[in-house]
C-alpha cells in the first residue's frame, strides 16, 4: 500500500514538472514578451529617447550662452629697457604676472527666424523616431504571430500523425490476427509494418519542425533559445475585414506613410533654415571681468580693473560665391521629391493592401472548403477502419483512405494558417494589429 502512495506522489510530481517545463504560451504572451525583450525594439525606443532629449530650445539656439573665463600668465626674464631721456634700465629675473576672469553673455535675439525652424525641426525628428519605433513594434508583433500560427499548423499535423500511427498500429494487430487464423497472407502483415515504420519516420522528421519553429519564436522573444512550451491550438480569423476600410485606416496609421509625410516637413522646415541665411544675424554680447597685472620693470608696476562691458554684433551675408542661391535651388527640389515619394508610397501601399485582401477573400473560402473535406476524409477513414477490421475491404484501400486524411488535416491546417497570416498581413500594413 505505501508503495502505491508513493507512485502516486511520484507521478503527481513528475507531471507537475513536466507542465511547468512545458508551459502554454498564447500569442497574447508571447507579443508581451517580445515587446519586452526584443533587441530592435529596444535599439529604437533608446533612439526615441535621444531625439525626446534634443528636443530643446537650447539646442535650437533659442536662449543664450554663459561662460565663465579664467586665464593667469606668468613670466621670468631678463630685461633692458632704454628711455627716450637715454637711461638705460636693466632688470635680471623680472617677473610679470597676469590675472583675468570673469563672465561673458551671448545671445543671438535674431537669425533670419532660423532658429525656430530649427527648433520645429527637432519636434519632426521626434515624431520620425516615434514613427520607427511603431514600424518596428508593427514588424516584431507580426514576425511573433506568423511564427506563432506556423507553429499551430505543423503541431495540429503533428497530432495528426499520432492519431495516424495509433491507427496504423491497431491495423498491425488486426493484420497479425487475422494472419493467426489464416485470413490474411504474411506479405499484408509485412505491407502494414512497412507503413507504420513510415509513419513513424514522417512522425519523427515533422516533430523536428516543431522544435525547430519554436527556436525561431524563442528567438524572436529574445529568451532562451531551448525553452519549451505548448501554444493554443484553435485558430481564430476574422472574417469582418473590408477593403474601403482597411485603406482608409492606412492613410492615417501606416508607418510607411506617416514616415513620408514627416520626410517631407523636414525638408519644408530646411528650405526655411537655409532662408534664414539671407537675413542678418544680431547677437547681444555681455559680460563682467576683472584684470590684474603686475611688471617688475615697466612704467605701470601694478594695475587692476572690473567693470562691465556690453554691446551689440549683427552680420550679414552678402556674397558667397552663389552658394545661397544654390542651396535653396537643392531645398526646393528635396521638397518635390519628397512629393513624389508620397505620391508612390500612396500607391504601393494601396496595391499591396488591395492584393493581400484579395488573397485574404480566398484563403476564407479554402478554410471553408478543407474543413468540409478533412470531415468527410476523417468519417471515411473511420468507415473503411471498421471495414478493414471485418476484411471487406484490403490494406492497400485502408491506407488510401488513412493517407486521405493525412492530406485533409494538413490543407485544411495550412488554409487556416494561411488565411490567419493574410489577415496578420493586412493589419501590419494598415500599421494597426489588434488582437
């Protein structure tokens, strides 16, 4: 009796560990994970930042700069010094030291107005990296999904297979019983083992596919590549997408899109930077210093001074060799390309959406179609089971209709992938996945 109770503990403990070493991860999980984890994902969220912290009117040049200066000099020489009187005065070692420091003020009060483009055009790159950042997170949540429903189809035919051989095996016995009381010739026998050991081979190489997919996931999560896990196994489509409403939602939310959009402001806010230069630039100049400075030979032994010192410094260009010209010449055409390439990225994203709905719309009708067959292949196979356990029918027409179902299960797994990845597809272009 305590030898049952302790199996019984033991076995309790063995599949305890066993699920928490397999654990069930949702394409919920496995998005949350590699939101957290992933390597590009956190290259772009650190660029984001670094733009958010240029954000500045300092770094526009909107406010104005403080220095602090120090500087002191010393001397040792041997001087001679001749009056206009013709005295002649001499000094070995003279010494003479030098002391300033104080504060300096600058600030450009106006620059053409380019200090404003400047500062507009930091917003934009702040955008531009928020614009790549949903790029990215768009991209990575569509890899993780598609991996993720591959999974469920080589694992949905991976079941399948052991569904496959279990019935291959019950052939095998009926072979060999019926074979027992000479029913049967020992060439069926020998046919049926030829296909179970096929079977198992096929079990065996499709196992490894699996495992091979889920190294691919845990890489996109960004965790231990040999983690186990089992994933959810029912495939759930929507079916409520329409075409009007997909591109209308793409103008407004794809990365591509707005990326142009904002490529096209900065090259707005450049021809205005490049303007600017046309006009004077007027700096504010101020400061407070203090000076010492003391001569061992010289008609001034010892002097000091502070005091304020303020004024005013404006420039402007005048002629540069036609560069002005020139550069805003390149600012306008940047602007015209930029156009085009809205106009072209419009029309690519629209084909792209237009042609993954079309494949979305026919995928639906396969999903619709294999499941009615693999119903059909699966109550066929269970008829000719029964048969074949009576010996109407023969092994080579049971393994027609075992092979038969193989086939349904796995074009009606593959529809069902399929039509989720188009889906998958279409929301990563329109730049919105909402699961």
């Amino acid at each position: 009796m305590r030898r049952r109770v302790y199996k019984i503990i033991a076995c309790l403990l063995l599949c305890a560990n066993m699920s928490k070493a397999q654990e069930l991860l949702t394409v919920r999980d496995a998005i949350a994970i590699a939101l957290e984890n992933n390597y590009d994902i956190k290259l772009f969220q650190n660029n984001l930042k670094v733009a958010q912290e240029n954000v500045t009117p300092g770094n526009a040049g909107m406010l104005p700069t403080v220095t602090g200066n120090f500087t002191q000099s010393n001397s040792v020489s041997n001087s001679n010094q001749t009056q206009i009187s013709g005295e002649v005065r001499a000094l070995d070692n003279a010494k003479n030291n030098s002391l300033n420091y104080g504060v300096s003020v600058g600030w450009t009060v106006f620059d053409g107005l380019g200090m404003f483009s400047r500062y507009e055009t930091l917003k934009e790159l702040q955008k531009q990296g928020e614009a790549e950042l949903q790029r990215s997170v768009v991209t990575r949540i569509s890899d993780v999904i598609s991996t993720y429903y591959t999974i469920v189809e080589q694992q949905n035919l991976l079941s399948a297979m052991d569904s496959s051989i279990v019935i291959s095996q019950e052939r095998l016995r009926t072979a060999e019983n019926r074979f027992s009381i000479g029913k049967a010739s020992r060439l069926e026998v020998l046919n049926v083992q030829v296909n179970l050991n096929t079977d198992e081979s096929n079990r065996i190489k499709q196992a490894n596919v699996v495992k091979n997919l889920k190294i691919a996931l845990n890489n996109l999560l960004a965790r231990d590549l040999q983690q186990e896990f089992q994933v959810v196994r029912e495939v759930h489509i929507d079916q409520s997408l329409t075409l009007g409403n997909l591109l209308e939602q793409a103008k407004s939310s794809n990365p591509d899109l707005i990326l142009i959009s904002i490529n096209r402001r900065l090259a707005e806010l450049e021809e205005k930077t490049i303007r600017a230069n046309r006009y004077p630039t007027v700096r504010l100049n101020g400061g407070y210093n203090f000076s010492e400075s003391e001569s061992s030979l010289g008609f001034v032994a010892q002097s000091k001074s502070r005091g304020l010192t303020y004024g005013v410094t404006a420039s402007v260009n005048i002629f540069d060799g036609f560069n002005q010209r020139r550069n805003e010449r390149i600012a306008k055409l940047r602007i015209e390309n930029a156009d085009l390439q809205i106009n072209q990225t419009n029309l690519q994203i629209e084909t792209e959406i237009s042609q993954a709905y079309n494949l979305y719309i026919t995928n639906l009708a396969l999903v619709e179609l294999e499941e009615k067959n693999e119903q059909i292949a699966r109550q066929n196979m269970n008829i000719t089971l029964e048969k074949y356990k009576i010996g109407t029918v023969s092994a080579v027409e049971f393994r027609d209709a075992q092979e038969n179902f193989i086939n349904a299960v796995s074009r009606f797994n593959s529809a069902q992938t399929q039509a989720k990845l188009s889906e998958t597809l279409l929301m990563e272009l329109i730049g919105k996945i909402e699961l």
